[in-house]
C-alpha cells in the first residue's frame, strides 16, 4: 500500500511540475502567435480589397453588358 501511495505521489509531482513549465512557457507562446495573427489580419484585409475589387470590375461589366445588350 505504501508503494501504491509513494507511486501517486510521483505522479502527482510530475503532473505539477509539467504544468508548472507550461505556464512559465505560455507568455512566449502567446506573443509568439500573436505576431503571426497580426500578419494573417493584414493579409486578410489586403485580400478583401482586392475581391471588392475584382466584384466591382465585374458588376461594371455585367451593367455594360446588359446596357449593349438592349
């Protein structure tokens, strides 16, 4: 029975000293994702002008279109 609770023990040690790394390592990965996401919204907000763009070039298209069609 001794070596059952000394074997939880451990266990629970370990478990603690896992979290405990992992806690001291999460700000880094939080600022580490950050920067990367900061990239991704730019680029998302570049690529959205540019449908509005290509939407805009073909709605003017279409209206041509239909205008030459009459």
């Amino acid at each position: 029975m001794h070596e059952l609770i000394g074997s939880i023990g451990i266990v629970w040690f370990l478990f603690g000293l896992v979290v405990v790394v992992l806690w001291a390592l999460l700000p880094f990965a939080v600022f580490g994702v950050k920067n990367r996401l900061d990239r991704l919204i730019s680029e998302n907000k570049r690529t959205n002008k540019q449908l509005a763009s290509i939407l805009e070039a073909i709605t003017h298209q279409a209206e041509r279109d239909s205008g030459s069609a009459e």
